[in-house]
C-alpha cells in the first residue's frame, strides 16, 4: 500500500465516489432505551462511570451493579453500542469506545455520555467507533457545542444531523482492521517511549537525592545522620530542622466572608500552580482580600512554596518564587517558607524534590481517601541537610548541569510522542473520510511508524 493512496474518484462532498453519503440518524439508533432489557432486579450490569471511559478506545469494567440497584439517572448501553462523552473537556480530549464485554451484555453509566448503536445492515460498529474518535469528527462537533464554560456539551442533533461517507461493509471492515493494526503498533512505541521518560524521571529523582544526601565528594568523611530513610551523610554537614532556619506562612483562604471592610483584588497562587521545581504561571486567578491583609499573604522573592498537599505526589512539592507577578498572594493550601538566611531559598527547594524529603512528607502526612495533606508543624519538623554555604552551591551547580541534560532528553522523548500522537489522529481521520485507500493493506506494512519513531 502507497503511503499517499488515494481513491481513484471523489464526489463533490469529498467521499469516495462509491461510497453511500447520508446523515448519521439514518445509519444509527441515538441513546437505545433500557426498555429492551428483560434483566432480573438480582441481575448483574456493568457500571461505567466517566472516568472509566477512555480517551480514544477502551472502558475499564471493574464495577457491577443489581438490576435493582439502577436508578433512572444513568445512560443505558449495550455490547457493540459506541458510547462518546459530550460533556466539555472529555468530549475535545476524546474519551468515547466500544462496549465489548459487558457483564450480561449491558451497561449503565454516566449521564454525560451520547450511545450510537449501529444499523447492522448499513454499519459496522468498529468502522463507527474510529469514525467518533476521528479529529474530523471532534472538530466538527466541538463547533456545534452548546452550554458555559464547562457545562458547553455536544448535543444529539449534531450526531444526528453529521454527513458522512458510509463506505461498502467489506470496506469498512477493511478499514476498522487496517485502524486496529496500526494504532496498535503506534500505542506501543508510544509505550516504550512512556517507559523511557518513566526511566529519565528516576534518573533525575536519584541525581538530586545523591547529591542532596552524599554531596559530590565520595571520600569525605561519613556520619549517621540519625534518619532511618536517610542513613549515612557528610560528618562536616548539620541537620537542623526546617522551623530553626526558616518561617512557615500559611496562606489566605478561599471561598471566606469578609467584613464590610476595604478590599482589594490580587492574584494568588493555587496547588496546581506549584510544581516539582518550578512554578507555572500559565492560569493564575484572582481572589479578594482586605486590603489590610495584602502585605501579610504577599509572597517575596526567595519564598520557597510548598504544597500542603493533593495526591502524595504533591505533597511538600516545591520551588523557589522569583519575584515574577508583584503583588502575588498564595492560597492557604501552598505554604510560604521564607528562609532568615536568603542563600538558603535554592537548597530548601532542591531538598523537596529529592526522595529523603518526599518520604518525610508521606510518612508524615494525614491519610484520607485518594488525599493526603501535611500540617506546618511537620513541614517545621523537617530535617535539613545542610553542607557549608560554597559547598551547597557546587552541589546546586552539579545538579542544575546534570537535570538539564535530562530535560533536553525528556523533551526530545515528548516531541517524538507528540508527533506518534499526530500520526494516529491522522491515520484514523483520513481512513474514516477516505483521503486513503487502505484496501490493499497488509499487517507488514509498518514503515510510517519506523519513520515517525525515529524522525
């Protein structure tokens, strides 16, 4: 098969001449009724909420549910049925599949989902399922989207009313395994390339830790540094505890009453904007406090910000604030730690990306479900491994070196993962609209992946 085939003929909507043009009612069943189940009350179903749904393929079925159990607020589906999210951002993000396998051959799920059903006599559900995840698909129902913010959904008419080529099923057969084969060689390299940044995550994580617990002089002297998770240090370095070398500010609470009193608007700084060693400032609201609590919650540059907490992930996670939005208050959820000595500001912040300090924070962290938060008494309770000042800052030099080169390898990583991303889209856009012709296909021919990978 030609990389660039293309059909011999095409008619004047851009389908392949051969193929039945017609609006998608015609060719589908919208959202089945569960009228059809004869299902007893004790019966078993599958339930499926949004976030069992994948994006591009894929429903996680590891929830039941009675018959009995089903409230009328759920969407019906059975296996076969294509389901689509319609709701802002999944349906841009593409979550939607193929219900394969579903406990008694039904399901019910989230009420933010549309359910095509296929007209066996005109369409297979394989071809329909790539069809819906298809950018042409996406694109054009994002354009028809209705609602506020995040409330925008695609509505049934959309689908209903869409105009699309309907090739012969032969064809669209054809077409579904030349999709499966390809997207599946695709999602493996784009695996093996998750698992290599995966790798290059680890190798920056065990740089920092190294250095921030052995320093970068193997035959110095060793001390115990009386942590169990850390073991040996420098003798030379101490370990005070973060409350006698720094101040721990809380910050200003969202959401509260305030007096009848002068206010003032100022930006302010979320969990979401703090990230492992650095700060990002592409979303950053604004929230109303007294003006006479503007310079109590200011951030200045030299703070080290750390997160309260999240996912364990983001416990204590941190990084130094430079100053960058002036005035710039945080959130009672990020905590301020202002150094008393200023050079301490890039160790402090390098210290909470390293393993000793993260299993602090976990093992010190109140556990809740799917949450965890530290208090700042434990965040004061840290223990700071601290060598002298021009030793601190060879180590912060050597690790600065050593993570940009990491960095460049992990963007490196991404972009050929964007581009496999794109080729994907691509394939499975212009199979389902017929800029190609892949009736000829044979499993062998994977080539446009070789050159993708390694381009």
């Amino acid at each position: 098969m030609s990389r660039n085939s293309s059909y011999p003929a095409y008619d004047h909507s851009g389908f392949p001449k051969h193929w039945k043009v017609m609006r998608l009612r015609f060719a589908v069943t919208l959202n089945p009724s569960k009228s059809e189940i004869s299902l007893s009350d004790s019966e078993l179903v599958s339930f499926v909420p949004m976030d069992a749904v994948g994006e591009y393929g894929g429903i996680r079925l590891d929830e039941e549910k009675e018959m009995g159990q089903i409230g009328s607020g759920y969407t019906y589906f059975s296996d076969n049925d294509v389901v689509v999210a319609k709701i802002t951002p999944c349906f841009e993000n593409g979550k939607g599949a193929i219900a394969k396998g579903l406990t008694n051959g039904c399901a019910f799920g989230t009420t933010e989902l549309h359910v095509l059903r296929a007209d066996l006599d005109l369409l297979d559900p394989d071809f329909l399922f790539y069809l819906t995840i298809s950018d042409w698909f996406r694109d054009l129902g994002e354009s028809e989207m209705y609602g506020a913010g995040g409330q925008k959904r695609v509505p049934e008419d959309f689908i209903k009313d869409l105009i699309t080529g309907i090739p012969p099923q032969d064809e669209q057969q054809a077409i579904a395994g030349f999709l499966a084969c390809k997207t599946t060689q695709i999602d493996s390299l784009i695996a093996k390339k998750q698992l290599l940044l995966d790798k290059l995550a680890e190798q920056r994580s065990a740089v920092i830790s190294d250095a921030v617990t052995r320093g970068l002089n193997p035959s110095v002297p060793m001390r115990d540094s009386g942590l169990d998770w850390v073991g040996r240090i420098p003798a030379h370095w101490t370990t005070p505890i973060l409350g006698y070398i720094a101040e721990v500010r809380g910050g200003v609470t969202k959401g509260r009453k305030l007096p009848n009193e002068e206010t003032v608007e100022a930006p302010y700084l979320r969990v979401a904007n703090v990230q492992d060693g650095f700060v990002d400032l592409s979303h950053v609201t604004n929230i109303e406090i007294l003006a006479t609590e503007l310079e109590r919650y200011s951030l200045q540059k030299g703070d080290v910000l750390m997160n309260e907490g999240g996912d364990n992930d983001k416990l204590g996670r941190g990084a130094v604030w430079d100053g960058e939005i002036d005035p710039c208050l945080h959130q009672n959820h990020v905590f301020a730690v202002r150094p008393r000595i200023p050079e301490f500001s890039d160790w402090l912040a390098l210290l909470t990306q390293s393993g000793y300090a993260k299993f602090y924070f976990f093992i010190t962290a109140k556990q809740s479900t799917n949450l965890a938060s530290i208090s700042s008494s434990n965040i004061k309770k840290l223990p700071v491994l601290l060598p002298p000042e021009a030793e601190r800052r060879e180590i912060i030099d050597h690790v600065k070196t050593s993570l940009d080169k990491l960095t460049k390898q992990r963007e490196r990583v991404i972009r050929v993962i964007e581009r496999l991303k794109e080729y994907r889209s691509a394939l499975i856009t212009n199979a389902v609209t017929g800029k190609i012709d892949v009736r000829d296909f044979f499993p062998t021919d994977t080539y446009e992946q070789k050159e993708v990978a390694h381009g």
